[in-house]
C-alpha cells in the first residue's frame, strides 16, 4: 500500500533539499559504504535512498541496477515513518509490502531491513537499506553495523554541508571586506589629493599599506589552506600593482623560489617590497631615468629565507634623496616589517643603486 506522507512533510523535504545531492552523480564514498552494506548483511541488495516528494532516488545501489523508482512501490517511504531501524522478515506476510509490485513479482523483493538516515534537525530523509529476495532475519552485529554505516552516510551528508555554508559565509565576508578596504582606499586617495606636500608621502605609505591588504587578503580568500601564504604567488600580484603605477622606463623584475608563510609574514614582507619600490621609483630614477628594480625570495639549505630588493638608479649619486621625515617613515615601515619577521635590514647605497637585504626563518 502506498505511505502516507510525513506528519511533517514540508520541513522534511526542506531538510533533504539543504543537502542539494538528489539527482548527483554517483561517488566512491557512497558507493563503497552500499558495498561493505550488503557484504556484511549477507543481502544481495543495498541501497542509499532518499525520498523525495513522489519519488524515491539512490545515491549508491549495489544489486538494483536503476536510480530510482516511484513512491508507489517504495519502502522506504513506509520506514521513514517509524523507528530509526525497521526490519520486514517477509514482505508478503507485512501489511505494508504484501501488494507492492516489486515484493509480489517472482523474484520478488521478499526480505527488507532500513536505518534512518536523519538531518541535523531530526527529520529523516531516507535510508540505507539492504533487499534480499529470500525471507531473512539479521544477527546483532548485522543490525548495529547497518545503524553504523547510515550514521557514516550522514557525516558525510553534513560534513559537506557544512562545508558549503562556510564558502557561503566566506564569500558574504570576502565581499564586506573588499568593500571596506576599496572604501579605505578612495578616502585615504581624497586626503591625499587634498594634503600639503608636507603629507602627501605619509599618505602615500598608508595607500600602498592598504593595496598591499587587499591583495593579501584575496590570497588569503583563494587559498585552499588559509592559514599560509604561497609568496610565489602573492608577492608577484603585488609587484604587478606596483609596476602599473611605475613609469614605463622602469622594470620590475623577481625571482621566487617556493615559498608558503603565515599570514603575519606575507603582509610584512608585501609592505618591505611596496617601500622599497616606492622609494626606489622617487629617488632612483629622476630624469626619466630608465632601469630595473629586482627583488629575489630564495631559500636558504638551513631553513631560512633571504628577501633582497636593489635597483640600479642614482644611488648616492641621487639629488633627489633628502634626509627628510618623509624618507624616515619608509624606513620606519620597512624596520617594522622588519621586525615581524624576526630579522633586521641591511641597507647598501652604492653610485649604482641602492639595496636592502634580510633573512628570516620561515615561521
């Protein structure tokens, strides 16, 4: 006979929607658990079924052959209204199977055992069910090790999940971010536009401060393990930036070695790179002077990293480096920076360019 629906259908059904896998394709993980199902009840058939409003649908079947059937000779849809393990030793002598098409036909589907498979909030959803076409009975170990497997089915149904609504969540709070940073970024340019030229070099530290941000924070975003930067992709995204700020008479060229830190380390070594090619760019190449700004992250054999940054401007040959407040706040930020990283900088001006090198151990 056909089920009756759910006392509380609607909310099922909203439940079973959240998981979003009807209609998927089949996967190894579901596949194996129906397998080791059947193998360990001594069933021909086992299968994930979800119901669905006027279907039953299958995940993972072992001894079926089809994806899914209509509620009329479903099962299932009986069981999903009663305990959370159902057993039918004969389906012909059970008033709820005795006139299912598919339990009368010879062979038919004479024996039936389900454990609910429930969402997070308590409504079942479906089962994992194994069929034989034999009356049968299951031991205890059979029956504890099928509420076992639908307990694996659903870890894996909420792990997911949740795993989605973090990336719901992760972008909600990417896009906030960026909207804040780009809103940082047009305020900091306003002031700046307005700022005497007493001020103008401190605003343009914080301008690049908060670009070199934003771009951490998108590597941060897109990274598969967000607690760790890989440089040799962050830092070329920041020298792109720099470069198309920079005169076309100027190049700005890296080599970066494979290299993933913490988040703390990336920002201080994107802000030591964005100082260093902006003052680079002020005081090295006056007079349209062309050249080439390199900057190198390599690996050292005992575990430490090296960061050099030179160009091949004026040097000390520059008329245009003052010993000014405005040079000591780039110091002060690459110092800083410095430091965040454990380390110190040697600074070399020499009449064919200027450098600046540290070395720390990757945290």
């Amino acid at each position: 006979m056909l089920a009756a629906k759910h006392p509380h259908q609607a909310e099922r059904l909203a439940a079973l929607y959240r998981y979003d896998i009807l209609d998927t394709e089949r996967e190894a993980d579901f596949d194996d658990i129906v397998e080791l199902a059947a193998e360990l009840c001594g069933a021909k058939i086992s299968v994930i079924n979800l119901i669905d409003a006027d279907r039953q649908w299958f995940k993972a079947e072992t001894g079926l052959g089809v994806r899914e059937t209509p509620l009329e000779t479903s099962i299932c849809s009986h069981v999903i209204l009663e305990n959370d393990f159902v057993e039918i030793p004969d389906t012909q002598a059970d008033t709820r199977t005795q006139d299912n098409p598919l339990c009368r036909d010879e062979p038919g589907l004479r024996f039936y055992a389900g454990a609910l498979l429930k969402s997070r909030d308590g409504f079942p959803i479906g089962t994992l069910c194994v069929l034989h076409d034999q009356p049968y009975a299951l031991n205890e170990f059979q029956k504890k090790s099928l509420r076992t497997l639908a307990k694996q089915v659903m870890r894996e149904l909420d792990l997911r999940l949740a795993l989605r609504d973090q990336q719901v969540l992760l972008g909600e709070m990417d896009h906030r971010v960026k909207n804040s940073l780009q809103s940082v970024s047009s305020l900091v340019r306003l002031y700046q536009s307005r700022a005497g030229e007493e001020n103008r070099d401190a605003f343009d530290a914080v301008s690049r401060r908060v670009d070199a941000i934003s771009l951490l924070h998108q590597e941060l975003h897109q990274a598969a393990e967000i607690e760790t930067v890989p440089l040799d992709r962050f830092i070329p995204r920041v020298i792109a930036l720099l470069q198309d700020s920079a005169p076309g008479n100027i190049v700005i060229e890296a080599e970066i070695d494979p290299i993933s830190v913490g988040s703390t380390y990336a920002s201080a070594i994107g802000i030591i790179v964005s100082e260093f090619v902006a003052n680079s760019l002020k005081h090295g190449f006056a007079n349209n002077r062309a050249g080439t700004i390199s900057l190198s992250l390599l690996n050292g054999a005992d575990g430490h990293v090296t960061l050099t940054c030179r160009d091949n401007g004026a040097g000390t040959n520059s008329a245009t480096r003052p010993s000014s407040a405005a040079e000591g706040l780039g110091h002060r930020l690459v110092d800083a920076a410095a430091s965040q990283l454990g380390s110190e900088v040697t600074r070399t001006a020499t009449d064919d360019g200027f450098s600046l090198s540290l070395t720390f151990a990757q945290d």
